[in-house]
C-alpha cells in the first residue's frame, strides 16, 4: 500500500470526481460500488454535499494538483440551488432528481452546510455571499433551535446529543479561523464548554452521547453509548480550542479521550478502532467502521504537535503511524480508489458500496496530518 497521502491524491480524489460527481443532475453520488459504478437511485443527504465541498476544497487549498476547485464549485452549486431552503436552513435529504424529500432538517446537517460554506470560502467561491449565508442561517439556529439550558436540540429521535454539536463546534472554529468573526468564537466556546460541563464523564475522562432537557446522561441504554471514534474526533476539536484559547483544561480533557480511545477501544489484534463500548469502557460493539481509524490518525497527530516530551511526540507519532495502518486495510479494494467501510468481527467486511461520506473523514485526516508535519 503506498503511502495514504498518495492514495488520496492519486486514486481517490479522481475517482469521487470523475466517478462520484452527478454531471447530468448535479451535485455528488452518495456510493460507489466495487465495479466501480456509482449507485444513483438513492437519496442525496445533505451532510454529503457539505462534506465533498469540504474535500473538494481542501483539497485545492493544500495545492494538490487536480481540477479539485472546480469540483468544489460543482457541489457548492448543487448544494445553493437544490438544498438550500428559502429560509437559508438546509433539506436533509432530496430524492434522486433533486426535490425535497419531506420537510426534516437535523442540526448535523445545519452544522455541515455551515462547514462546507466555510470550505468554499477559504478557496475563494464567493466568500462574501458564503458568509452571509452562514450567518444567516445560524441566525435561524440561534432563534428557533436553543435548547432550554444550553445548546440546541437536534431534530431526531436523540434531541440533546454530543454529535451534533460535534460539528457545528468544527464548523464554528472553521469559519472563525477564516474571519475572527465574534459570533463563531461565542459559538464555538460555548460548545467547548459544554463539553468539558456535560459531555465528558469526570471521572473516566470518556464522552457520552446521549443527554436530557438538562444535559443529564439520558436514561437507559441511551446512557450507555461511548463511540471511540468521537472520542478521537473530540480530543481533536479539543486540542485546537485548547490551542487558540490556552486552555490547559481542555488540553487535558483532549488528552484524556485519546487514552480512554486508544486505552479501551481498539482491537490489538486486528490494530483498528472499534464501534463500541459501555460506561465501563468494556467493548459492546466489535464491529470496526472505517471513520474511527481516520479520528484516531487526526487526534495522535495534533497531540503529538503539541506534547510536552520528546518522547511523548514519538509515542503518538507512532500511534498516528499504527492507525495509519489500521485504516489502510479498508483501501484493499476492488476499485482504486474506494474503500470498504465496515470491518466484521473476525476481519472481513460487508460486502457493500463505498460511501462518499467517508471521503471527508479520511482526506481531513491524510492532509490534517501532512500540515501538522506527521504524514501518513
């Protein structure tokens, strides 16, 4: 297996580009299958265009060579035309020819129509335009969809849940990165607050997923959900607050959730990140998706940028390397270019089509790597 950075940019960027983009229709596909054909008589969800615009435009921005602008624009077109409600919020989900499904709309999506507007702007697609549509529609955020403590509350069968939240706090720090605007900074410190309040567990250091009206641990099997993978993914959302507020508290609570990750929920003996585990960090799902492996590469990267020791910095490097290798088995595929995304207990996978959604998980994690001078 080649170095992942080049995998990315020699067979996966080209192929969810000249494969996985609609040109007729408009917008992304949302699988490939191991022929490697897309598979279009589905349903197009919105936290997919929001994170192809995100690859897309990474992409361009880190200047690998490729159409990788173009492409952003393609979904950023799709996505202001079709997904875009008049009231600047987002669909979640348009059928195959591009009409509203029905009137759902979920705070992740919100979040990932936020972040992928912030992607487009960094690149320059109309940026004054994406701003204002950003803000507009966390207007429209702010306004309706508060929670009653803190917060907002997602439009699920999970309405006060940490994932959610997940996002729009990536999204607020993207969008504050790029214009130190003051609204993005509230947001987002109000989320890291609510995490170091709410979210993580004091006394084991893991991250629940699902709350009450009060930002109480939801009763029942709710209670007792721990997903490595978002405990990666926060240690890494984490780090960077901690880093642009010099927060030592969130710097420790970052730390604490990749050990409680690496500590609790990875299996040794197939080197992957597991789906699962119970409050007392006893894995409940052995099952192994492809995004853990790529949250795991993004958290042992930033902590090893910022460890306190030598020695530490190489120990995470490793961690980062060993993850790394994990996630390289999903690329064993068919089809250069696509990946399986659900390792079995035993080591195989579902047989299954490729989910362009796993796209942003893995490019964020290969050039949030490279950049922080650890590639994988």
């Amino acid at each position: 297996m080649p170095l992942l950075y080049d995998w990315l940019n020699d067979s996966a960027l080209p192929l969810w580009w000249n494969v996985g983009a609609d040109r007729t229709g408009g917008g992304f596909f949302e699988s490939i299958d191991k022929t490697g054909r897309p598979v279009a008589d589905v349903n197009r969800r919105a936290r997919v265009i929001g994170r192809q615009i995100y690859v897309y435009a990474t992409a361009a921005r880190a200047g690998l060579e490729g159409p990788w602008r173009d492409a952003a624009a393609h979904g950023l077109e799709f996505m202001t035309r079709r997904f875009l409600r008049p009231d600047g919020l987002i669909h979640a989900t348009l059928s195959p020819s591009g009409d509203p499904v029905d009137g759902a709309m979920t705070l992740y999506d919100q979040a990932f129509c936020l972040f992928g507007q912030a992607s487009a702007a960094a690149i320059g697609l109309d940026p004054d335009a994406r701003l204002s549509a950003s803000e507009r529609l966390h207007d429209q955020l702010l306004a309706e969809w508060r929670g009653p403590k803190a917060g907002f509350v997602e439009r699920d069968a999970h309405p006060y849940q940490a994932n959610a939240h997940m996002h729009l706090f990536e999204a607020s720090l993207a969008w504050e990165e790029l214009t130190g605007g003051a609204r993005w900074t509230r947001q987002a410190d109000e989320i890291g607050e609510l995490a170091l309040a709410r979210f993580i567990d004091a006394k084991t250091g893991a991250l629940l997923e699902f709350y009450d009206s009060e930002w109480r641990v939801a009763p029942g099997e709710d209670g007792r959900l721990i997903e490595p993978g978002h405990l990666f993914e926060w240690s890494w959302l984490m780090m960077r607050w901690a880093q642009a507020r010099g927060r030592e508290d969130a710097a420790v609570a970052a730390r604490k959730l990749f050990a409680v990750g690496v500590g609790h929920g990875v299996d040794g003996r197939r080197g992957v990140a597991v789906d699962a585990m119970d409050p007392d960090l006893v894995i409940t799902s052995a099952r192994a998706r492809l995004w853990p492996q790529t949250e795991r590469i993004k958290a042992a990267v930033i902590l090893a940028q910022f460890a306190q020791t030598s020695a530490g910095q190489d120990r995470l490097r490793g961690e980062a390397h060993s993850a790394a290798a994990g996630l390289a088995k999903y690329f064993e595929h068919p089809v250069a270019g696509a990946w399986w995304d659900k390792m079995l207990p035993e080591g195989g996978f579902v047989d299954e089509p490729s989910p362009a959604s796993s796209l942003y998980h893995i490019a964020c994690a290969i050039l949030d790597a490279k950049d922080r001078g650890c590639p994988v």
